[in-house]
C-alpha cells in the first residue's frame, strides 16, 4: 500500500470509489440509484477532501506552535525506551508490534519486533510522522532519565543508587 492508499482515510477513499462505481454500473437496473444520488456523491466526497485538508493544516499549524513552545527546553527528564504500535483501523482487528532500544548495552540501537522477526531499524523509524497512517503509536514507554544513568554508568555504583535500582541490578552488583 502506497502513502496516497491513507491520505484520506477509509471514509474519504470510499465515496470517490461509490461514486465512480455508481456512475458507471450498467450491469444492473438499481432503482434506488439515480442522478441525484450521484451528484451527492460527487459533492460529498469533494467536501470531506476539502474538510480533511483544512484539518490537516490546522494541525500542522498546532504542531509547530507546540514545538514553538517548548523549543527552548532543553532539560530532558526521560527517556523514551519503547514504542507499541497497532496497524490497523480498528483496536479489534490489526497487527500489533514493538520498537524498543538495547538498554543498557546500546542505547543509540533500536529493534523491531515483529512476530518472529527481529530488525535493527533507525532511530528516524521509530520516531516517524504517522498521522494519516493506520500504523498508529498506542504505548509509549519511558524512564526517568537521572534513574536511566544510575543504572547505566557504573560510577553511578554508590549505595546510594543501588538502594534505587531494581533487584536484579542490586543482583548483579553484588555477583561482580
């Protein structure tokens, strides 16, 4: 499926394709289908690509006010470590899969996992613009960013952190 399959939306993409089967069945006699209806089609499906487009740059433009906002913010208190993602226009049908960096080993790496498959993929992947997409994030994980280098940077090892870290780190500590 190509970016244009989603432009629109499943609603936006059926109208035109209603419209242009109706003006063009000749198979059959619909007695309920006549010029009227078509034209409405027609009309319709203009007016919800019309209304789709202003909602489009109406968001953009509350995008970059938001980034406007917070673009001199610099102080970072998490971190992302995990994205689910459903695929699908609907929660009770789709596919479901996952983004989650290499803690603690490789921070800078991400994987993909879907079903069976493992991928590496780029960070650029993980944090792409999908609106428009039926690939939507539903989950986002964090962690606390000064929790994140305790764990991670051994000069952080004070009894200090360690009363903070989670067992299986105290665990591992104590083992090397």
């Amino acid at each position: 499926m190509s970016n244009s399959d989603f432009q629109g939306g499943a609603f936006a993409e059926t109208l035109p394709q209603a419209h242009d089967f109706l003006a063009n069945q000749n198979i059959m006699a619909l007695s309920k289908v006549d010029d009227d209806l078509i034209s409405h089609l027609g009309s319709e499906s203009k007016a919800v690509q019309n209304e789709l487009t202003e909602l489009r740059a109406k968001a953009s433009k509350l995008k970059e006010e938001l980034e406007a906002i917070w673009k001199h913010e610099n102080k970072v208190e998490y971190e992302l470590t995990s994205v689910f993602v459903h695929r699908g226009s609907s929660p009770s049908w789709g596919h479901y899969f996952f983004y989650s960096r290499c803690l603690p080993d490789q921070p800078d790496v991400w994987f993909k996992y879907n079903d069976s498959e493992v991928t590496q993929v780029k960070k650029e992947e993980v944090l792409a613009d999908t609106t428009g997409s039926t690939a939507n994030p539903y989950l986002v994980c964090y962690i606390s960013f000064s929790y994140f280098f305790s764990i991670l940077i051994p000069s952080f090892r004070s009894s200090y952190m360690l009363v903070k870290a989670p067992m299986w780190y105290r665990r591992l500590i104590v083992q090397t």
